[in-house]
C-alpha cells in the first residue's frame, strides 16, 4: 500500500463525518467550486506564461528601435503617399517589398523548379517584410544589375551575395552590421600544381562578369575569361573549357560537399576576404536604412541569422563571432542603433600607386562629356596604371597582328600564287589541293588547328599564340588570294591565245601581270585579313579586344569600353585600307603597262 493510500485510510474516519454535513449546505459548495475554479485558470495561465516566455525573446533594444522607425514611417504612410519622403514610407505606401535576389547561388539563393527563390538570403528577406507588414516580391538580379537596379529605384532592397567595398559603397548605402562574409576561391583539378598567384601567371582563369575580386586578376597578369552566369562556370570547369573557375568559397560549398566531385576539383587557394551586405539606394532612405541597420543588429544578437544559415546548411562562423559582439551592450548604442568602433569596415580596392599619369584627363572627360552633352562615360581604365598596361599591352599585340597578318597573307598569297602559276604540273595541282582546303576552311577551325600544333610542339604563351594566329590568317587569306592569282593567269593566258601578238614565253613577266589583274582581291584578302585579326583571341592572345574583355570583367560598365574598342579598331582597318590602295594605285599601274 502506498504512503498516500496509507494517510487516506488514516484519515478517513475523521473527515468524512466532517465534510459531508458541509456539502449539503448550499453556500459552502458554490464557494467550494469557485475556489476549484480560480485554482484551475490561475493553474492554466501559469502554464501559457511558461510556454510565452520559451517563444518570446527578452526584448531587444535594436529591435525596439527599428519598431519604432517603423511605427513614425505607418503614421507618415497613413497621412500622404503622394510623395513619400523615405523609401520606407514608399514600400508601406506601395504594400509590398521589392527585394533584388540572385537567381543561382546555392545555399544563399536559387530559383526553383516552381519559380520560387529558396535560400538563405530569400529567407532574411522574408523576416524582412514579414517586420514591415508587407508581401514580399522577389526580383532577379546578378552581379552587373543589382547595384543600377537599386539605385534607380526598381528594387527596394538588394541582397545578392554582395561584398561591400568602399567603391560599391560610394554608389549605393549597405546596411551594417554585415549579414555574411566569404572569401575568393580559385577551384580547379586536385592534381594542378598551382598553389599562389605566382603558378597562375600567363594562365586563364574563368569568372563571373562584375565580380569584385576580378582586377585582382589582371594585377597579376592573369589571363580572364568571363562569364554572364556563375552557374556556367562549373559547367566549364567539368566539360574542360575552363582550367580553374573562381568565385566565392561559399559558391563551392555544395559542390564541394559531393564526393565524386571533390575527389576531382578543389580549392587551390583563397584570398580577398571580403564581408556582404544588403544595400539599399543613397537617396531617400535615412528611415530604410537605419531600420535596417537596428534589425541586423537584433537579427544577429536573437540567432535569427544563424538560424536561417543552419536551416540552410552553409557555415555559420562568421555568424556565430557576430552574434558574440552585438549580444551584449559594447557595441550597441543606448538607442539600439550599432557603435561605428564595432562594425566591419568595408574593404578597399582602390591603390593609391596605382593612379596612372592619364587619370585627371580621363576624369575631366568624363565630367565634360556628362556636363556638356548628358552622356555618362566610364574611363576607368585609363584611370589605373595596371589596366592602363594592360590595354597598351593589348594594342601592342594587336598591332603586332595587323603587321604579321599582312605579311603572312602575302607571303602565301604570292609564294602560292607563283607555284600555281609557274611551277610544274604535279606542284600546280598539289597547291591548288591546299589552297582549296584553306578555301573552304573555317578561319576559327584554322586557327585552333595552329594553335594545337604550336601547343604539342613548344610550351604554349602569349607569343606562340600570335604567331599560330598569324599563321593561320595569312594562310587563310592567302590561298583565297592566290587562288585569285591562279584564276587571273589563266584569264591572260585565254586572252594571249586569242592574240598571239601579245603572247610571251616569259612565265614570270606572266605571273607579275596576274598579280595586277588580280590586285583587286588580293586588297580585299589583306583588309579581310586584318578585321580577321580579332580572332586570335580564342586561342588566347591578348589582343585589344581579348583586354576590353578582360577590363569589362572589372566593371558592370560595358558601353564605354566597347565603344572605345569599336573606335580603335574602325580607325585602324581605315588606316591599312589607305595605305594599301596607296600602294595599289603606286605599283598596279607600273605592272599594267607590261599587260
């Protein structure tokens, strides 16, 4: 029998004869059952207490803040909508909140099948409107568009795995404390032996278009092929189009956790550390961003952050270290708002040794041009000193093929030519075989072909990429021409027969008067020959146009540079097709008259 059953039976006798006449009377059971039910909900209400305070955070100071940013920016939406003053009151105007995504960025955010962003970022951005009382919409932006985007106004918010430098900074306003921080990572074959930038020299490298890490490249004379989409940059790096791809180490993170493909690729080394930030536009949002700010600090210090980042499987050092400095009152103001002796200063890309002796006149052009005529041009490439060597190096290059395309093309063209037309049988069909096949060839095919052949001979750089380049033009063009030198003796030779007063046995005075009826085409073939010369990019020849690539991959700011390619490259085909019909008009004339 148990010690409760025990007192029972012990007691029994005395109270039963007690309780039951007190039962009976009336006043005694209703006071009775009022006593049961306010022990009940007393009961109830402590249990509804407990459970509120396992779900319900101590208030946040920062939190309490951003509330009431938010409740001055409801009272300011209520009274006029016609002007908002803050974007703030904008996006409460409006009902919604426009947040710029990216589309592909595993574990930070990705489109699904159903065309809904899923991620860590989209998650954050959700907290975000679910504060503000408004729907999220989702906007897709990359790394060219999310700063213009922003800025004009198309999207409210940015958060699109951008890292904040002092350059971004001077366009658009980032939201501090930072939200995320990652590192530059250079991926390729597990047996590569590049270990620094110094094993990466003269070599290519795969990026993204924009990124901030890209001038990095070019410093180090370190080739660069760029890509609109880093989702296509592991597409390359499996299918061999790519040797090394480069992007954030957080970029590789679901990659890397796949054991077939980390037995074949890895992290060769990392640099730049850089923190990201969300951004909003610099105009009109002194409310937006300070709400923003207060909220990032509470998102930190309540593991709202850190949360999100382990529901989503990506590493959370960086956040647990934050959420150590804003939980406690160091770094945060009386107000909640952050203490600037505690946030992480934006990172900056600008070297002051690197200002090159063009700068001030490329910046008074640009404030010219947008002064006088509305036009915004971008020089920043005559601005920096390792970008400004670059693109001289690019029309050396470049130069260097124009001169070695003519002369490869008439080298071909006249030493095939006079065997077409002056050697013996069995050499004439054999060269009219070859010229054939360069005929009927693909000048990029041709050119690949030189640069497999040039590469399995000597060690493949920069100048033996030119000279395969040349080769192949000059011999594409070449043929063409002497196939025009070839068809052009024949035409004399109809026309001697058919007047044998002015026929000759002198083969080679035959051969100088096909060169002359043919002088026509043979300019045509070197002027195709030089616009031809762009292509030996492909094979990775630093030419002009291959630099302008690579100066673009620095800057979402393409036009300015394309136009300058564009102007360089009219002027200088204008240029060899001036000298040439100088040249034809100097020499055809001295050649007619022996026809």
């Amino acid at each position: 029998m148990g010690a409760r059953s025990w007192l029972a039976s012990l007691f029994a006798p005395l109270w039963i004869p007690l309780w039951t006449p007190l039962w009976r009377t009336k006043p005694f059971r209703l006071s009775t059952l009022v006593c049961l039910a306010t022990l009940s909900y007393l009961a109830t209400l402590g249990g509804q207490c407990t459970a509120l305070a396992d779900i319900v955070p101590t208030t946040n100071p920062s939190l309490a803040a951003a509330t009431r940013i938010l409740d001055r920016a409801k009272a300011a939406a209520a009274t006029d909508c016609a002007k908002p003053a803050d974007v703030l009151v904008r996006v409460l105007c409006a009902g919604r909140l426009r947040v710029g995504l990216r589309s592909y960025y595993p574990g930070f955010s990705v489109r699904d099948d159903t065309g809904t962003f899923v991620g860590f970022e989209p998650d954050i951005a959700r907290r975000i409107a679910a504060f503000l009382g408004v729907p999220l919409v989702a906007v897709t932006v990359d790394t060219t568009s999310r700063i213009p985007m922003v800025a004009n106004g198309q999207v409210d918010l940015v958060l699109a795995t951008m890292g904040h430098t002092l350059q971004r900074g001077a366009e658009v306003r980032f939201i501090r404390p930072h939200y995320y921080a990652s590192q530059t990572a250079i991926v390729g074959a597990r047996d590569s032996p590049v270990h620094d930038w110094a094993d990466l020299a003269g070599l290519t490298v795969c990026l993204p278009i924009g990124a901030n890490s890209n001038l990095d490249f070019i410093r180090h004379h370190v080739r660069i092929l760029t890509f609109d989409h880093p989702e296509h940059l592991l597409d390359a790096l499996r299918f061999g189009e790519c040797a090394f791809i480069v992007q954030d180490d957080t970029f590789f993170a679901a990659s890397l956790a796949d054991p077939a493909w980390a037995a074949s690729y890895g992290i060769k080394f990392r640099f730049a550390p850089l923190p990201w930030g969300m951004a909003v536009a610099s105009a009109n949002t002194v409310q937006f961003a300070a709400l923003l700010d207060d909220l990032s600090i509470a998102f930190l210090a309540d593991n709202v952050f850190l949360d999100l980042a382990r529901a989503n499987k990506i590493d959370t050092s960086f956040l647990e270290s934050q959420r150590q400095k804003w939980t406690g009152a160091a770094c945060v103001s009386a107000e909640g708002g952050p203490l600037t002796s505690c946030l992480t200063p934006p990172v900056d890309n600008a070297n002051l040794t690197d200002i090159s002796a063009a700068a001030p006149y490329a910046t008074w052009l640009e404030q010219r041009m947008a002064r006088v005529f509305g036009v915004r041009i971008d020089l920043t490439l005559f601005t920096h000193q390792s970008t400004f060597d670059l693109l001289a190096e690019g029309i050396a290059f470049t130069l260097a093929l124009i001169v070695g395309t003519q002369v490869s093309t008439l080298i071909f063209a006249l030493g095939l030519g006079r065997l077409m037309t002056t050697g013996p049988l069995a050499v004439r069909r054999g060269v009219a075989a070859l010229t054939a096949a360069g005929h009927v060839t693909p000048l990029p095919l041709l050119i690949f072909f030189a640069y497999v052949i040039s590469g399995g001979i000597v060690r493949y750089s920069a100048a033996v990429g030119l000279v395969a380049a040349v080769v192949a033009i000059g011999f594409y063009n070449g043929s063409n021409a002497a196939r025009a030198i070839d068809e052009a003796n024949r035409t004399l030779l109809r026309r001697d027969a058919a007047t044998p007063a002015r026929a000759t046995d002198d083969r080679g005075s035959g051969f100088f008067r096909a060169i002359a009826l043919a002088s026509v085409q043979l300019v045509a073939f070197l002027i195709n020959a030089a616009k031809g010369s762009p292509a030996a990019g492909m094979i990775g020849v630093p030419d002009f146009l291959n630099v302008v690539t690579d100066l673009t991959a620095s800057s979402p700011e393409r036009f300015s540079m394309y136009v300058i390619l564009l102007v360089f490259y009219v002027g200088l085909v204008s240029l060899v097709i001036l000298l040439l019909s100088l040249l034809r008009a100097a020499l055809v004339p001295r050649a007619a008259g022996s026809t």
